[in-house]
C-alpha cells in the first residue's frame, strides 16, 4: 500500500471512531451507554463469582442462568421495548406468559393436539391479546397503562377458569423437550431469544414499519402528517409484545412441566426494568434492541447472584424497584443536560 493509501485509511479509521467529552462516537453513532452497560454486566460477573465461592461460572449454574433469562427477562423485554418505543406500557405480558402456557398445556394434555400445534395455539393466544389491548389504545385512544392494567386483571381471571396440570416426561416427552434440550451447552430456548432478538433489531433498523414505531414515541403527529399510519404502528407494537410473551410462555412451560394459573406474576416488572436499564425512556422514542440485551443481562446476573445468596423475594423485588427509580432519574437529568 502506498504512503497516501495509508494516510487515507488513517485518517478513515480517525472519523469512524471518536471520544468527545463524556462519549464515544463510532461511525457517527453514540455508543457509550452500550459500553458503560457491558463494563457493568462484566464487572457483575467478576463480583457474582466470590460472593458464590466460585459457584456462578461453572457450567451447571452458566446453562440454568441462560434457562432462567429467557422468558424472563429475555422475551418479555424486548415485547416491552417495541411498545416503550410507541410511548406505551403493557402490564399484561406477566398474565400473556400464564394464559399461553395453560393454553399449550390444555391444547396438549385435554385437546389431544400435537405438541408443535399447542405450542402455535399458545403463541396466536398472545399475539390475539396482544391485538386486544393495542386495538382498544390505538383507536379508543386510551392511557395504555390503563388499557393493559385491565386486560392483566382480565386475563389472569381468565386462566383461573382452567384447571392446573402437570406434563409428565414419560407422557408427553416432546412438551418438554425444547426446555431442556442444549446444544454444545446452550439451551435451545436461549437460542430461540437470540433468534428473536435478530429479528427484532432487523425488523426495527430495516423496515419502514419497524422505524414508524420508534417515530411514533418521539412525536407522533409527526409521523401522522408524514402519511405514516399511527394506529398501525402501535397495534402492532402491542401483538409483538403479545407474541413475545406467547412465546415465552410456551417455553417456560416447556421448561418446568408443571403449568399453574399464577405463572408469570410481576413478570412485567423485570421486563420494564430490563428495558430501562438498556436505556429505553418510558416517555417513547429512544431505546435499541442492542440496549436491552445489555440489560437483559446484567438483570439475570443480578437475580441468578441474589438467588444463589439466597436473598428473600420481596428483597429481589425492592431492589429491583429502586433500580428502575434510580436509572429513569440518571436518564432524567442526562437529559436534561444535553438540553443545556
């Protein structure tokens, strides 16, 4: 390569990556909070490890750590970030998880269907309550914590209508296959979370559709005189949030064979929580996949390490509250700051 060949990749490289005061800048976008969120996941990770006498990075507790993030956190997050993008909330994906998996259970022990149609029954029933709640907010124009309070009450009641059952192994072996399957150590329900987070980044960064939700969160008047269907974007929001959850479901059932009504109770609050650690606003508009992973993850490290400390429940949830307060405060007053 020649002298001027070397100098244009230097200079190249300089642009692609660059520190401002307080960020860092790759090719023009703002990436610090993605690094500041995977130094926090690692340096969880190196902290879990002592205070567990060495039991967080083995093998058995690394597998049932990938089990345990994928419906909850995993799913449910980023359901809830394509609706926090709108400017919406969905408090019923918590309820969804419990419908879908009695649904499949139902669907498999009583109906007599095969496993792989329950488990679509249980997928279509999150994508229809999905549709449920973002219909009645898009076109009722509704409070969406309102609209989603009402159909968690509503469909919570409803899955105590059906019995609870058990799925043995030795009876239906395949309900219980994709929960605790691996593949070269990985779960293959983890596997499917990460198909679906890829698609959900290709379906938000590529599609027109994908990038009108996240415009419809920052100013939605906007995107109405742009031509772009408002009402659209939101329902369909709420049937990816819908599905998320229906998916999840399915496989949490899948994972522990022994299906109750009260499954995925608070599930909603780990799911926001995730989403706002990755740095979504509540307030729409702002928030990536990329994010979410992030706290996705430094959400399961904190729960598998209080687990493993065995900390109290009601101790889980009050520090995963005052999380949630402390980073919409930091986000608050960075925001307000960039505005000076």
């Amino acid at each position: 390569m020649s002298r001027v060949g070397k100098n244009t990749a230097v200079v190249a490289s300089a642009k692609a990556i660059g520190i401002k005061p307080g960020k860092v800048i790759i090719y023009g976008r703002d990436v610090t909070g993605p690094i500041i969120l995977t130094l926090v996941a690692i340096l969880l990770a190196i902290i879990a490890n002592p205070l567990t006498n060495g039991v967080f990075f083995t093998g058995n507790n690394l597998t049932n750590l990938m089990r345990q993030m994928t419906t909850l956190p995993g799913l449910l997050s980023l359901g809830m970030l394509f609706v926090i993008l709108t400017g919406g909330i969905d408090l019923a994906v918590g309820s969804i998880v419990g419908f879908s998996a009695v649904i499949a259970a139902l669907a498999t022990v009583q109906w007599g269907l095969p496993v792989w149609l329950a488990f679509l029954l249980g997928i279509a029933t999150g994508a229809f309550w999905g549709l449920i709640s973002g219909s009645i907010i898009a076109h009722f124009k509704l409070a969406p914590f309102v609209v989603t309070l009402a159909m968690m009450t509503f469909i919570r009641g409803l899955t105590y209508v059906f019995s609870e059952m058990s799925i043995s192994r030795r009876d239906f072996p395949e309900f219980r296959t994709i929960g605790s399957t691996t593949i070269g150590g990985v779960p293959l329900s983890t596997m499917i979370m990460v198909a679906f987070f890829i698609l959900g980044a290709l379906f938000l960064n590529l599609t027109p559709l994908g990038r009108s939700i996240i415009s419809i969160g920052g100013n939605p008047e906007t995107v109405r005189l742009a031509g772009i269907s408002v009402k659209k974007g939101i329902i369909t929001a709420y049937v990816i949030s819908g599905i998320s959850s229906g998916v999840g479901g399915v496989l949490l059932a899948s994972r522990l064979g022994n299906i109750q009504p009260s499954l995925g109770g608070a599930f909603e609050l780990d799911a926001i929580a995730a989403c706002v650690i990755g740095g979504a606003n509540l307030a729409g508009g702002k928030g990536t996949v990329q994010g979410t992973i992030m706290g996705v993850l430094i959400l399961a490290v904190m729960n598998n390490l209080l687990s493993l400390r065995n900390v109290d429940t009601y101790w889980q949830s009050i520090f995963k509250g005052v999380i949630i307060i402390v980073v919409v405060l930091i986000n608050s007053l960075s925001s307000k700051g960039q505005k000076k």
